[in-house]
C-alpha cells in the first residue's frame, strides 16, 4: 500500500543504479511506515520538462502515499532520508527536491481487487 513516485528532470542512469536506488527507496519506505514491504511500490520516471524557480536545473519531485495517517515525525524523517538517497543516487541538490506526503482511506486504495477499506 505504501508507494513512493519519483520524478526528475535528469537523464536515466544506467539500469542497475536505478535498480539499486528502487530497491532502497522501497526498503525504506517501508521502515519508516512500519508496513510490510511486499506491500511497497516504487516508480521512477527520469528526463521529466521541469522547472523549479524559473530554472531548469535538475529538479524532482517525489509523491510519497500510504494507508493510514503519517504523522510529522514520520514525514520530517522521510524528507530528511529520501532527499539524502535522491541527491545521492541521482545528484539532485537537496533544496530542489518537492516531496508530496498523502494519507489514504483504505477504501480509496484498491489491490488484488478488492480495497484496504
């Protein structure tokens, strides 16, 4: 149920990093809301027209979603911790990285057809 969407305006970097970025981001995410991670979906999309601050220097936004509620601790660790990953994985200056944090009603987040709800 957990789920973490990254989108860059860099270029894709070689498969296996990307891989690797994927698969920390998803263990990660997966400790911080203390939910199991065969239930955690990553998704990465590089090369993405953006601008941030009138600029188009390398930019990303993150969209991290869950069932239940975060609370502030929760997502002031997760900033700190996925934009440390980010600009480490993919050399994203930390003050341009947006990260949307979205709580879910179980009944508005569907899986093996049927709800969390």
């Amino acid at each position: 149920m957990p789920l973490i969407k990254v989108q860059t305006s860099v270029s894709t970097p070689v498969g296996e990093e990307i891989d690797a970025m994927l698969k920390s981001l998803s263990a990660k995410l997966a400790k911080h809301t203390g939910k199991p991670e065969s239930y955690v979906m990553t998704a990465f999309e590089a090369g993405v027209p953006m601008t941030f601050g009138g600029t188009t220097d390398p930019v990303c936004y993150i969209e991290i979603k869950s069932v239940g509620t975060m609370k502030p601790d929760q997502t002031q660790a997760m900033s700190q911790d996925f934009c440390q990953e980010i600009n480490k994985a993919l050399g994203v200056p930390k003050n341009r990285i947006y990260i949307e944090f979205a709580d879910a009603k179980g009944a508005m987040w569907g899986w093996n057809g049927t709800t969390f709800g």
